[in-house]
C-alpha cells in the first residue's frame, strides 16, 4: 500500500469511545445504506467490552410474560469520536456521535455500537476473510496497531506478528510487536501488506511485582476469527455476509428473545409448581 492507502485503510476508520467514566478506541467495520432505503445509512463500531463496561448495567424490568420484574441490561449511549484531517495527516478536528450498544460478549471482550445517524461513514475497516487466517497469517508479517492510545487522536504503530496460540481467559490472542498502550483497547490491528483488519487490540504485557510496568513493545489482539464468531453468536451476520439483510438479522434476534423469556416463564411455573398455559402457547 502507498501512504494515501494507509491513511484510508488503516487510519481513518478508527475512532474514539467514550463513556460516562471512561474511554477507548473503535474501528468502523460497516457503513451501508438500510433495507428499502438508498439514502439512509446504518453504520457499526467495533470495540472492547472492558471500554464500554460503564455504560453497561444491570438494572430491573417488567415483564409483561412473568407479570413480575427481571433483572435485565440497562445500556447507555456512548461518545463515538470521528477525526478530521486536512493534507491528509493534519489534525483538522473531530465530530461526535452518539452510539448506541447493540451487544456485547465480557468472555470475548468484544461490544457493537449502532452509531444513531443515518449519514454514511466515508472510511470502513476491511475484515480479514473469514476462515482464512491459517492459511494466510505467519509470524514476520508486518502489521500495524490503530487506536487512540492515551486518549489522543488515533496514532499508528508498526510491527511484526509473532504468535497465535497464547490463551487469555479461554480465548486466543494474537501476539504482536506493534505497540500499543492504555486507550488503544477497542482499536484494530492490521496487516499492512493488504490492510486489512485482523484483530482488536485489547491486553498489554505487564511486568513487576504489582504488574503494573507496561510492556508496550508487546500486545495482545483479539483475532478475526473470534470476530466473526461473536458476530455470529449475536446474529450480526450481515456485517460480513451479503446473503443476510441488518432487517433479517433484526427479526431472527427478536424471535430468539421471545423464546428465551417464554423458556423462562416456563422454568419459573415449574419451579413454583404452578401451571401457567399462557407461556405454553
């Protein structure tokens, strides 16, 4: 890639998360127009789930099934921060965006914003091919790590891919050269031979008796392939798939709802031995 192909590839689409305590990055991962409509967008914003954990509470609801309160997700809006630049690389400012949380995994650490505009996002991060990482990825490619670390606007770091069997909290990181730092978390990892998007930086080595000396000549990645496994356990195929419409993956995941809580309902009748014949409907 050329510089004008690094900018667009690797550094546009990446912006910054913001919570009501805390913050990150995030990559924009699609931007197309919505079913039935050639003037109105839908754009998505990949990140952590440790950045926008604040956001996330567990609060209670009443359902209309149970006839009781649940305890269930209480999400807020987040700050998603676009930046600007002139002569390609100058900073020329930024602009806000609300975003609202669609899903989220904390084993996965990974989260989904819906950004509440219907104007397209001009950059888009270019995943990596679902299926082909072992094929296609080896240690000594260069890759390059996006994400507004220390809460700057988003700065790039260059380095070698050199692992991909290390195991965090049961899932497999991507090892990498490519420093990262504290506010890099929800960004992306890319390989700078094709820039495409392989990973979402999310852990940094630490060292010391308390762990808290950061290596940051080391980072770990969450990998595509874990992307698309998240993706597809929250039923957001379409992102990656055109077989599949944001309208069809919206009513598989209301129908899957409505068969969670009737489950529910009848695992409550049975553990109070009441007989409830509306939730066996």
């Amino acid at each position: 890639m050329d510089i004008k192909e690094k900018h667009e590839k690797i550094l546009y689409p990446t912006v910054r998360v913001r919570t009501t305590k805390a913050g990150g990055s995030g990559t924009v991962i699609y931007s197309k127009p919505k079913p039935d409509s050639d003037e109105e967008y839908e754009t998505y914003v990949l990140t952590n789930h440790h950045v926008i954990a604040e956001n996330i509470k567990v609060g209670k609801k009443w359902s209309t099934l149970l006839q009781r309160e649940v305890q269930g997700d209480v999400l807020s809006d987040c700050d998603v921060e676009f930046f600007e630049f002139e002569y390609m690389s100058w900073e020329g400012g930024s602009r806000a965006v609300k975003g609202e949380i669609m899903c989220y995994d904390k084993d996965m650490d990974l989260g989904l914003l819906r950004l509440k505009t219907i104007k397209p996002a001009k950059y888009v991060a270019k995943l990596f091919p679902k299926g082909e990482h072992r094929k296609r990825l080896r240690r000594f490619q260069e890759v390059c790590a996006v994400g507004c670390g220390l809460g700057h606007p988003p700065i790039h770091t260059f380095g070698h891919l050199n692992g991909f069997d290390d195991i965090i909290d049961n899932y497999p990181y991507i090892l990498s050269s490519a420093a990262t730092i504290f506010g890099n978390s929800g960004g992306s990892l890319y390989l700078v031979e094709t820039g495409e998007f392989i990973g979402v930086p999310a852990r940094i080595a630490v060292t010391g008796i308390f762990g808290s000396d950061a290596i940051t000549h080391m980072s770990f990645a969450i990998p595509v392939w874990t992307i698309y496994k998240f993706l597809d356990d929250q039923m957001f195929e379409f992102i990656y798939d055109p077989n599949y419409t944001s309208k069809d993956c919206e009513e598989r995941r209301r129908q899957k709802r409505e068969r969670d809580e009737k489950q529910m309902a009848i695992d409550v009748s049975r553990e109070n031995g009441v007989h409830n014949p509306d939730v066996n409907k």
